[in-house]
C-alpha cells in the first residue's frame, strides 16, 4: 500500500467525519491505523546499507490499530556461507545499535547474495529464530 492508499485513505477519514456519529467513530478508527511507516522504512534501509557488504536494502513497513509487520529485502555481497554470515552479524548487530528502530520491530527473515545462490538468516549469526530488534539488543549486549 503506497502512497495513492494513503491519500485515498484521508480523504476518507475526512468524509466520514462529516458524516454523523457512525461516520465519525468509523472515520476514528480509520485515522487508528497507519498504512506506512515510513519513518521504520527510511531507518531499516539507512542502516543496512551503512554496513560493508550490503548491496541493496528495501523494506516495507506497516503500523494497523496498534500493530504492524516489517518485511525487508538484503542483498549481500558473499560468495561464501562463511563471508555471508559476517555480513549477516553485522548487519545484526548495527540494528542493535540504531536508537530509532524499535524493540518491537522485526528483522529479515532471510538475506540474499547478488546472483540467489546463498540464502542466510540470523541463524547463521546465532540466533534461533528471526529476531526483533529488542532480541538482536538483548543478543548482542545493546539494551
């Protein structure tokens, strides 16, 4: 959901506010929920493509009535497992360090080289499952 979502959405919001006591409450919880965040899209992207060996990042976020999902998309330049999970913990532990991203944001749950010929996760940094940031924190000693 882009931005003609966004708009489409305030106008809306806007007409249903002028609509009476249905309306209004309806339009309330259309103004609740959030289509973008752009700020969590613009944040993720920014960091990653700050760690070395990171060709391209790529997130979409959303924030709905109080909740939400992140989905990104790495790229890395690994021609190994080995040169890829470095990559991977790097990358982990610079969203531990980044004071915008919040706790309960999640991280990729895989992360690609140039040609798909490897595909990591933060398993191969140590973690059990995909982590949010508040895990990767408390991980790598950053809370």
């Amino acid at each position: 959901m882009g931005k003609g979502w966004e708009r489409r959405r305030r106008r809306l919001v806007n007409r249903l506010s002028e609509a009476g006591p249905v309306g209004g409450g309806v339009a309330a919880l259309l103004s609740l929920g959030k289509a973008r965040n752009s700020d969590c899209e613009e944040t993720f992207a920014r960091t990653a493509l700050a760690v070395d060996g990171v060709v391209s990042a790529e997130w979409e976020c959303s924030e709905q009535f109080g909740g939400g999902w992140q989905r990104g998309t790495v790229v890395l330049r690994a021609s190994s497992r080995d040169e890829g999970a470095r990559i991977v913990d790097a990358l982990l532990r610079a969203f531990a360090a980044e004071p915008l991203l919040e706790d309960r944001w999640a991280t990729p749950q895989q992360y690609r080289n140039e040609d798909g010929s490897l595909v990591l996760s933060a398993g191969d940094a140590g973690f059990r499952a995909v982590p949010n940031i508040g895990e990767v924190r408390e991980h790598y000693g950053k809370d």
